[in-house]
C-alpha cells in the first residue's frame, strides 16, 4: 500500500495542472489513490491499457453509486434520470441496441448542414470582444440538442438556461431544470409520435428491432435526458481546444493552412485536452487485484483519462500537441471505450468540427484576452471563462 501513489483532488497541483499531477502518478505505477474531504478513497488506473482493460470489464459495474444527483430533485423525475450511463448487462445492451443506430458517423454527418447552421448563428451574434465559452461554446451544445430532439422554437430559450445550468455545474439551476426537460422531453416525445420529422428523435420513436421490440415512453423520455446531460461535452471541448490553440500558433497556423486536417486535430485535441479527467466509478463484483493492489468487492474503481491519454507506452512525446500526430491503433479514450462507449461521440465530433472550422475561418485575428480562467473541478477539465477579441 505504501508504493501506490495518492492524489488528493482539492490539491492546487491537481487542480491546476492535472496532467502533470496525473502523469506523475501514471510513471510511480499504474494504480493510484485518489483522496478527496468528504468522500472514501477510491482507486484509479492511470495506464492506457489497463484503462481500456478495465471499461470492458464486468467485473466492475456501473450502478446508481456511480453518479452522485443533488438532493431537491422531485419524485416524479426520477424514474427518467436512470440513463443508459447507469445500466449493465443485458439491460444495457438491449437500449443500447435500439437507440445506436440514431447515433452513426453516417447520421452525424447528416446533420452537418443543420450544425453549421446553428453554429453560423451564434457566431453573427459575436461582438468584437467576447467570452467564446459564454457566448458560443456553452450554448451550442443545447441548441444543437434542440434541433436534433425537435424542440420548438418558442421553447427554446428555456432549454438553453437549463443546458447552461447543467453545463456549469450549477446545484441549484441543475434541481430547478430536471423537471423543465423532463416536461419538455415529455412534450417532444409526443409530438414526434404525432407528427415525426427528421430529427433524431422520430429516429429513436419509431425504431424497432426484429423480435418487435421498442424504447417505452419512459426509456424515450430517459434519453432526452441522456441527451441533455451527456451532450454537453462539447462545450467544454471546443472551449479547450480553442484555448489550446491559440497558446499554440505552430499548430493553429498548420490547421488554418489545412482545413483538411479538422477531424485528426479534433482527435488530437481530445487527447491532449478533453475535458474529461476521470469516468465515472465502476465497482468491483468481487475482490480483484489490479497489479500488486488487492481492490475488495464493493470498491469504487476510476479511469484517470487525463493520464492514460499521455501515456507514453502508447503515444509518443504525448505531452506535446500536434495535429499531425500519426493515426495508429490506439484511439484518445476521451470518449471513453468498451460497452459505455459514448453513444454521442460521432454527434459531438461532427459539432466540434463544425464549430471550431468556422471560427477560424470567419475570424482570422482570434486572439486570446489575458489568462483564461479555470475551473476547479477534480473531474472536469473545463474553463470558467475564455475571453478572446476576434
């Protein structure tokens, strides 16, 4: 127990820097210690292939202890709030059957047009100084949510202060929106009954598989929700790599100068600055031992991303950013791998494509304003703001 690292996630190191703090752990070994006040110790593998071996495992399992809600959310939402993130097992795997065929790279694609829309829209909007996160990386996400689940126009504007209160982590705006987008979700699931566009919602109403099965209401209701949560990945994203970006003119100019390089430095970008840091805890089924560390049953076990994806056994000088970083086997796990793949990833590889290539384009001079603001979230590699003048 002595030699495994330990990280305490409220430290200013890990905070600030948590590649670093991580990578430091990832070389000790590959398991570590993560500490935080008011929760138990849970471990951490900080190694690629391990992080890969151990999302496909199921001796580790997701469950409602998995992911933490705030207290305040009313009874009659909760039955919407279990998503597919929180399911294993055959459970998981018939959901997941029924809805994956809505989320192909070939469906994402099909959206593009109606993306660039959207994203064309909240750049017109843009003053000569702005907040890119504020003002376009944030709202982006819930409007393209709104397009894809064919909210009305005339709700819109509430969903995208509920999309901003989940983005930001905010408690209290979080229990206020749950029943909002339930009671919307609620609406759009029989609207798109009634009259169905295409959206991908009329995808996921009207899809059956071969024995006849079907999503029920609640599970349909439940994935609006899923959207809503889990799609607001790209915010944090976009806003990452733009900051990134511009701290890096050699790798700025080479996109600017190859358009046709956006779908590798997307990759790039996630590996080197997704936001995510570390996935949701799995529990092991019974007592396993990861190396030398003896993990009892009912342990909570993580994946710390921001490690695994700088491992040098597997990526090559992988502090450094380069957009022209080799394509080989091994995929950034910023989506995380295995069963819980993200169903989403394609929608939000498209979204972030979109939104970064047109923001380059429209503004050649995009220059970063002072030092950008950080969020302190152990979990989240995120900013609290990113100003810019364009």
């Amino acid at each position: 127990m002595s030699s495994v690292p330990e990280i305490d996630l409220t430290s200013a190191d890990v905070l600030g820097d948590p590649f670093a703090a991580y990578g430091r752990a990832r070389e000790r070994g590959p398991v570590a210690r993560l500490l935080a006040p008011g929760l138990g110790p849970m471990w951490a593998v900080t190694r690629y292939e391990d992080a890969r071996a151990l999302l496909s495992d199921p001796a580790f399992e997701l469950n409602s202890g998995s992911f933490l809600r705030p207290p305040g959310i009313p009874e009659h939402c909760l039955a919407y709030l279990r998503t597919m993130s929180e399911m294993d097992g055959p459970e998981h795997t018939r959901q997941r059957r029924l809805v994956s065929p809505a989320f192909t790279a070939r469906r994402a694609k099909d959206f593009h047009a109606r993306i660039a829309q959207i994203v064309n829209r909240l750049l017109d909007g843009l003053q000569d100084e702005a907040d890119l996160l504020r003002d376009f990386a944030r709202p982006l996400p819930m409007e393209v949510i709104c397009e894809l689940v064919g909210i009305a126009e005339a709700d819109r504007p509430a969903w995208r202060e509920h999309g901003a209160a989940v983005a930001m982590g905010d408690r209290e705006g979080f229990v206020r929106a749950v029943p909002a987008i339930v009671a919307g979700a609620e609406a759009a699931v029989a609207r798109s009954r009634a009259e169905p566009g295409d959206d991908l919602l009329a995808d996921v109403v009207g899809v059956r598989d071969s024995d006849g099965d079907r999503l029920s209401e609640t599970e349909l209701v439940t994935l609006v929700w899923h959207l809503v949560l889990a799609g607001q990945t790209p915010a944090n994203l976009i806003a990452n790599a733009v900051e990134a970006l511009l701290a890096h003119p050699d790798q700025l100019a080479a996109l600017r100068a190859d358009p046709g390089l956006m779908p590798r430095a997307v990759e790039e970008l996630m590996r080197w600055c997704g936001p995510t840091l570390l996935v949701a805890p799995r529990y092991a089924q019974e007592d396993i031992e990861l190396h030398d560390v003896l993990v009892h049953k009912g342990e909570p076990v993580t994946v710390a991303v921001a490690a695994a994806n700088r491992d040098p056994r597997v990526f090559a000088d992988p502090d450094r950013l380069d957009l022209h970083r080799a394509q080989g086997t091994a995929g950034n796990l910023g989506f995380g791998h295995g069963p819980h793949f993200c169903l989403g990833a394609a929608l939000a590889r498209v979204q972030t494509e979109v939104a970064i290539s047109a923001l380059l384009s429209r503004f050649p001079a995009l220059a970063a304003v002072g030092e950008p603001r950080r969020a302190p979230d152990p979990g989240t590699w995120r900013l609290g703001a990113l100003p810019v003048t364009l």
